[in-house]
C-alpha cells in the first residue's frame, strides 16, 4: 500500500470533468511544469559562471526590470513581476544577462515565497560573486490575491533584501 499522493488527490479536484480534462492534456501538462519548474535543475554557480576579474571597481552594476514568472509555495498559484539585481564587485563582475537568468531560471522557475525568492538571490550574488554588497528588489501581483483570499487584483508585493557593505539608494534607480 503506498502513501505517495500527488496534486490530483486533492478532494477539490475530483470532480469528473477536471479528471477527464486533465487525462486528455497529461503530456502537456507534464511539459509546461517540467519548463515551469526547471530552476530545480539549476543553481547560481551554472549560470554566474562568466566573470572578469576587476581591481579598484568602485561603483554599482544594476540590472532593472527583470520579468519572472513564478508559482507560490503556499497555495500552488502563479504569482509575477520584475526584479532588480543591483551589486558591489568586490573582485569579480559577471555578464549583466547572467543576473536575469539567476532570477528567471534559476529561482523563479521553483515553488517560491516573494520574501524567500528575493533574499536566496541577494545570497546567491554574495556567494558566487564575492560582491562587497548586494540589494535586491522585488514586486509582484500575486493570483493567490487576485483570484481568491483578498480578491484585490491591484495589489502587488514588493520585497527589499540587503546583504553585505549597504547600497543604498542606488539599488532603486534601476527599476524606476
């Protein structure tokens, strides 16, 4: 006798419409979760992977408006928005479309909090870069929102998470 359950053993989705539905589309629907969460397959080291040493760099380098698509680990709904990434090199910078592909493949291509999302980021850059400092910023429209609980489809979530040497107001100009 076996104890695995999956997602369609959900009482709410017994209904014998949703079963045929979902009987007809199961390839499919195998396909898109498997590209929905392929972050899984993925961490920060596979794709921070092209860097140039720098000596003496002492500014910023921010990456703004970096759409994600992601799907809440509290009640399996998608959830979406735009990131900014914004970085002190201490040693090492990377190329700026690898900050994008950390945020979208990497992470948000995984069941997410916002909160835990922003701040595995931050993490992920103070790691992998030995950055001096990091600030991440995200926002986000929530189905979970939208579509039931509050029902406020106006709503968004935004999420700041530092690490390391302060960035300050720096980190904003980019998502302005």
């Amino acid at each position: 006798m076996s104890n695995e359950h999956t997602v369609m053993d959900l009482p709410s989705l017994q209904r014998p419409e949703i079963v045929a539905e979902v009987e007809r589309s199961r390839a499919r629907i195998d396909r898109a979760f498997t590209e929905i969460f392929s972050g899984y397959d993925l961490k920060a080291e596979d794709v921070l992977n092209e860097v140039v040493s720098v000596e003496g760099y002492t500014g910023h380098i921010a990456v703004g408006d970096i759409s994600f698509y992601s799907y809440c680990g509290h009640h399996f709904a998608p959830f979406f928005g735009t990131a900014t990434v914004t970085y002190t090199p201490r040693r090492i910078i990377t190329g700026l479309g690898k900050l994008v592909r950390l945020v979208r493949d990497v992470h948000a291509k995984r069941l997410q909090i916002q909160e835990l999302m922003t701040r595995d980021i931050a993490n992920d850059v103070m790691r992998v870069l030995d950055a001096e400092g990091v600030r991440v910023v995200t926002r986000a429209k929530h189905l979970c929102m939208c579509s039931r609980g509050p029902g406020d489809d106006n709503a968004w979530a935004e999420v700041v998470y530092e690490a390391g040497t302060p960035i300050g107001d720096a980190g904003n100009q980019a998502s302005s």
